[in-house]
C-alpha cells in the first residue's frame, strides 16, 4: 500500500523556540500545513531567532500547542499579528491559564528588543517588539481547548488527540493522525516536554491501540543524560534546616507549576507541624499569583484532592508590602517569581535576602548562563554580586536542588517511549546538542521498538541505527537513510526515497559525529577514567545481554 507523503521541518535548536512544521501533501493536490507549538527562544545565543520570520502565517492551516511555557507559545501572537487567522487547539486547562502568560509576555517584548539594540548595535534597526496585548487578544480569540483523549478532525484526513502529560498541569502530548483513502496512514506524535507524574496529576496509562500504533515519534531529551540517582531529594531537608537556623527563606519558582508544586510541599509541611508558628509565607509575582487562582478553579473539577494546595495563612505581597518585608522582624518564607531571579519582584527580593547572615535564597529549577541565579550560585561567601549596576556583598547561604524539574529523567523518557510498540522514527528535540546525541545513542542501545533515530534541530539532522543491524557502516546508513527518505535540511520526508547525494551527505556526517563522540570520550575518560569504565562495562554488559 502506498503511504501518504508527509515532510516534518524542525524550527528550534536546542531547548527553546520549540517548534515543528507539518506538511501532508495528499493525491488530491490538496496541502496541509500544521504548525506544532512556535515557542519564544531564550537561550541568549539564539534570541536572534525570535526576529527572523521563518514561516508565512497565511500559508498555515492550524496550530497545535502541546502546553502554556513561553518556549512553546510566545510567538504565536507574532503569527497573528502577521495574518494568522485558522484556529489554534490546546488542552482545556492550556486555554484557561495561557492568556495570563501571553499578555506578560507582550509587556516584555519592548524590553526584549532594546536589549537586543544593546547586543547588536549594527543591526538595530531589526530589533523591534515582536506584538502587543492587542495581537494577544486576537491569539485568544482563535484559541480552541479540547478534553484530554477526544479526537477531533482538525482539517479534512487529519485527526487530533491530546493525551496526558505531567509536565505541568495542561500539558500534553499530541497526537496527529493524517489519513487518506487506500493509502497508508501517518501517524505524528510529539510528546512536547515530558513527565509522569506532579504534585497535581499524574499521567494514567495510554490504551493498547494507541500504544500498538505505527509512530513517527518526537521526543523531548532535556534531561535525556540525567540518571534518577543524580537527583537527590533535599529540598525538605534544606528548608527544615533553615527553619531550625531561623533563617529567611527566599525561593525563585516559575509562575506556573513550581510555584503551586512548592506551596503544596509547605501545605504538606504544615499539615505534619514542621513549619514553626511564628513563620510567615508570603507568594509574589502578579503572574505567579493569578495562575494560583487558576490552579484553584481547574483542580476543582480536574482533580479535587489538590484543590486545596494552598497552606494556610499565605500573604499575597505587592509592591508596597514587598519593600517593608523585613520591617517587623518575623521569619519569612517568600516565594516569587521569576525560577532565575532575573525578572519580577525576584529583583527587589534577591539584595535584601543576600545581604543577610542568616538567609536562605533556595533555587528549585535550572539556572541558565548569564542569569542571576547563576552569578549567586558560582559566587562564593562574601564575595561582592553586582545587580543592577549596585555591589552588593554575598553572606545569604545559596541551595539548589533539581528534584522540582518537570522534565523527564533519562530512565522516564526511557520508559516512555518503551510504552510504544511500534515506533518507525524517533525524533529527538529540546535538549542541548550534546545530550541529543548522548540521549540518540542510549535509544538505540536500548529501544528495540524504535526502527530509527533522528537528532532534530533546524541545522543538522543526524541519524543512528539501532543495534543488532548486520553489515558495516556505510550500508547500515545507506539502508536506514533510504528507509526514512532523510533530507540535509533538517527536514524529514517520509514516503520517499533520499537521493544518492543526499545519502553520501548522511554518512559523511555519520562519521563526523562518531569522531566527535571519540574525542569526548577520550576528554571524559581523562577527567574521570574509573566511573566512565565502570559505566562502559554496564553498557556492554547490557549490550551482550540483549544480543543474547
Ligand atoms: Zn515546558
């Protein structure tokens, strides 16, 4: 049976600016484009990305958004303010709270494009704010939210189904069926990025059809090297140590989920009379708080048991409240945006807090490069920090822990797409260059059910094939790239062959790739000769284990 033809662009690098294009060109001539998520960039090396105009708004017949993060949803009102006038489809609970983020979203870009002025004074004139609230509004108004597992026709041979996701409360992953008389259907499934479980939902499991289905799968990898043992669990530790030190407590959590997540830890807490009495818990951040009464009225049909997630007594501080906040000299525990403590009342907190002996400025979440949870991370006790503009001398005590992430480990993202029997391509998205490749290797080491492996990103597309394959490299290439019809734009097609060139281009790159990945391990093995041995051994043990 012939197969429909359908081609798949990637518009995002590495962990943000997520973004897929998908093209289903049917016999009848007839062709449809759908946009999966169009995320901001944030990583400073590719904000410029943010300016480019990439795709023609009119020439997109729908959007699908796989969950409410900026690096998912932010240029999306850009397309609207562009001519984007079809529909754009989210979970229910995406629709209710993305309005919130859009417009904060709008609020910030004049100051996004003056910084950018600021980093590239020659091209100035590129720099301008992407849209306002007003695009916002009209975003709005095409939104359309659809329950969890009801499967609707998006456009005609195309059907759409939102299945769970834990990654925050809303989330999804996508599923798109295209289909056409006679022919061999395709089945697209984005995962966006992943998690099993939360502090409010946990992902249930998927039926047998869904799980038997022939995939073309894309699949986040953030956290795609991190192992469950490197996490450790000692946020409650950390913070009842500050309770016994008396110390101020300060945390930086995003808007949505993390903040939640974080006072029901302190809800929990409470219950188990480990906060002392004389504390207070204060919430700042006009975004963070909004979506805590959003939480509220979603929890309460979507899962009533965390409804009430707030702890008791929270004082919701504002800009007057937040300036007095040491003055009558009760223990504070405050919680604010923005997770990195670059943005929101974070920057009236964070001078206050450090300047303290017996504070405690607590980071739940990843500290990116050139943000200030980073500078306070790498300066050392009573060394000076410089915020905005003013020197500042660190004695505040700073704690980290990655156990709040709502990203999946690598054993998770393991699992998950083990979930799946019958996945053609794997496409590997939303993680830095060298955990995707890291990550393409585990999958084919150990995903049997995987036939082939792509490393996404709108430059390269590397590919891989899965072990137990016999022959040597170059048919292996030849072979898996003839299969997937792979192109060198980054652009996958599907129902066709890859030119000879095209395959010549595959397999030279193949080779770079492994050269690469040789010099790494050499670099590694120099650092760290003994762990990286022991964890060779484990590989191969495994590797014998499966040919067996
Ligand atoms: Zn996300």
């Amino acid at each position: 049976m012939k197969a429909l033809k359908g081609y798949v662009t990637a518009y995002h690098n590495e962990v943000t600016g997520s973004s897929f294009l998908v093209v289903i060109e049917r016999p009848d001539g007839i062709t449809n484009r759908v946009l999966v998520d169009k995320g901001y960039f944030q990583e400073p090396k590719y904000r410029y990305l943010n300016y480019v105009d990439d795709l023609d708004p009119e020439n997109i017949d729908a959007i699908v958004v796989t969950h409410n993060h900026i690096d998912h949803t932010g240029l999306i009102p850009k397309l609207v303010r562009q001519g984007y006038r079809n529909k754009i489809y989210m979970t229910e609970i995406t629709q209710e709270l993305i309005g919130d983020f859009l417009y904060d979203s709008a609020e910030q870009q004049e100051e996004n494009a003056w910084d950018m002025r600021w980093r590239y004074p020659n091209e100035a004139h590129k720099f301008n704010a992407l849209y306002y609230a007003e695009d916002v509004t009209k975003t709005l108004k095409l939104c359309e939210g659809i329950a969890y597992r009801k499967t609707i026709e998006i456009l005609p041979g195309i059907k759409l189904t939102f299945w769970e996701n834990a990654h925050i409360l809303g989330a999804s992953m996508v599923l798109l069926q295209c289909y056409y008389a006679n022919m061999k259907p395709l089945n697209f499934l984005f995962t966006g990025d992943f998690k099993f479980a939360n502090s409010f939902t946990r992902v249930p499991m998927f039926p047998k059809w869904f799980r038997n289905m022939e995939l073309i799968m894309f699949c986040e990898s953030t956290y795609g090297t991190t192992k469950r043992e490197d996490i450790k669990q000692c946020f409650r530790a950390n913070i009842l140590e500050g309770f016994e030190r008396r110390q101020d407590i300060l945390i930086g959590a995003f808007a949505q989920d993390r903040m939640q997540g974080i006072l029901y830890d302190f809800k929990l807490m409470q219950d188990e009379g480990l906060i002392p009495p004389e504390y207070q818990i204060c919430v700042d951040g006009p975004l963070g708080i909004s979506t805590c009464y959003g939480y509220r009225s979603i929890l309460e049909w979507y899962n009533p048991t965390r409804k009430d997630f707030m702890p008791k007594g929270v004082r919701f501080m504002d800009t007057k409240s937040r300036d007095q906040i040491f003055e009558k000299g009760i223990p504070k525990i405050v919680i604010t945006t923005s997770g990195m403590l670059n943005n929101g009342p974070a920057k009236v907190y964070v001078p206050k807090f450090l300047v303290r002996e017996n504070a405690l400025i607590h980071l739940v979440g990843y500290a990116a490069e050139e943000t200030m949870a980073r500078k306070l991370l790498d300066a050392k006790r009573d060394e000076t920090v410089k915020i905005g503009g003013v020197v500042f001398q660190k004695k505040a005590v700073i704690k980290t822990t990655r156990e709040k992430t709502s990203h999946a480990t690598e054993e998770e993202l393991l699992e998950l797409i083990g979930m799946f029997n019958n996945i053609k391509f794997l496409g590997i998205n939303h993680g830095n260059t060298d955990v995707k490749n890291d990550f393409g290797e585990d999958v084919v080491m150990e995903c049997p059910n995987v036939e082939q492996v792509g490393i996404m990103d709108r430059e390269h597309m590397y590919s891989f094939y899965r072990l137990g394959f016999k022959g040597d490299a170059n048919t292996r290439l030849t072979v898996k790239a003839r299969s997937a019809g792979l192109l060198n734009d980054s652009r996958l097609v599907f129902g066709r062959e890859a030119t000879s060139e095209e395959l010549r281009e595959r397999i030279q790159m193949e080779k770079e790739r492994k050269q690469k990945r040789r010099e790494k391990d050499a670099r590694k093995g120099k650092k760290n000769g003994k762990r990286n041995k022991q964890k060779g051994a484990k590989k191969k043990a495994r590797k014998n284990k499966k040919r067996n």
